[in-house]
C-alpha cells in the first residue's frame, strides 16, 4: 500500500521569507512556493496552511521516487535529518517542480498573447474591410 505525505519547509530566500510546500505518493511529486515577506510565526503558518491549502497552485507531477520513512538504520536516518537541516532553501527536486510549473505558466501567458494578438488582428482587419466598403458605396 502506497502512502502520501507533505512537507512544509520554511526558510529565508533575501528579502523574503518562503514556505516550500512538497507534496508526494504513488511515484509522483509536487511542489509549491508561497512567498511570506517577514519572518511568520508557527501559527501563522498554521492559519495560512488552514485558509489557502486548496488555493495552493502545484507544479505539475515529477515521476521518481517518493521520500517516504523506511525501514533504515536509525543513525544513517539521523544523520540524514541533520543534513536536511543544514542545507538551506529548497532542493533539486523541489527547483525542477518550481521551474517546470514556471514554463507551464509562461506557456499559457505566450497562447494567451497569441490568441488576444490574432484577435486584435481580426478587428484591425474588419475595420479596414468595413472603411472600404463605406467608401465604395458613394453618398
């Protein structure tokens, strides 16, 4: 049986504050960034996980493998812990998700654009279509 988890980490990026939000199970892996600005306490973030996780934006899902607890040699997982917490910001999977839900969204701005510049064509189009057919119809 394959079972989910989440991850909250909070750390400084200058000049901001950020939560990393990680979610991931059955293979796949998603992540999220929610800029705080100064430095929030436990139950602010707390309220904010409460209001906003349902508004919360994911990357879309990275195949690989999930982290979840195993069976290990409790000092090799102690040892992993404390370099979790050593090392700052977020890590490579959670870059990959970030900038992979980045180019999403820089691809739908790009359609949209597209589509809004195609639309302004057609009209700049019928107005010069409509001007010719007003001048031919004489008075």
């Amino acid at each position: 049986m394959e079972t989910g988890y989440a991850r909250l980490t909070v750390y400084f990026e200058d000049p901001f504050w950020v939560g990393l939000f990680e979610r991931g199970g059955g293979g796949t892996w998603e992540a999220c960034k929610v800029t705080f600005g100064p430095e929030p306490k436990d139950c602010e973030v707390y309220a904010f996980l409460l209001e906003n996780h349902r508004r919360l934006q994911f990357s879309p899902a990275l195949k690989g493998q999930t982290s979840a607890a195993e069976a290990a040699n409790p000092k090799r997982r102690q040892r992993q812990i404390r370099r979790e917490l050593e090392r700052p910001g977020c890590g490579t999977r959670a870059q990959q998700a970030l900038a992979a839900q980045r180019e999403q969204g820089r691809e739908a701005k790009q359609r949209s654009a597209r589509e809004d510049r195609e639309a302004e064509r057609e009209r700049q189009f019928a107005l010069r279509r409509e001007k010719r057919r007003e001048k031919h119809r004489g008075h």
